[in-house]
C-alpha cells in the first residue's frame, strides 16, 4: 500500500483525530480564562493537565 492509497483510505479519520484533539485542547484553554469561567464554575481537570495551568 503506498502512500496515496493510505492516505485516501484514512482521509477521514487525518482529518477528523486532529479536529477531536484541537476541539480539546481549546476547550482546556477556555476553561483557564477568568472572564469566562469563574473559579467556582471552573470544572476540575485531570491531573495530566494540572501541570500546564498557571
């Protein structure tokens, strides 16, 4: 299999892992925004991402 018919075999999971991951990502990123979220509302995040907040 080379690499054309992999990537139009898995186009739609190339796309679709990274915007899952992003959407994510940015969802962590709002949730850290005090304007947004007071610290009350704020919702407890997962240990592996404790690390990266301020």
């Amino acid at each position: 299999m080379g690499p054309r018919q992999f990537i139009n075999k898995n186009m739609v999971a190339i796309v679709v892992v990274p915007l899952i991951i992003g959407a994510h990502y940015g969802w962590m990123h709002l949730q850290t925004v005090d304007v947004l979220v007071s610290k009350d509302d704020r919702k407890k995040l997962p240990q592996i991402f404790q690390s990266s907040e301020k």
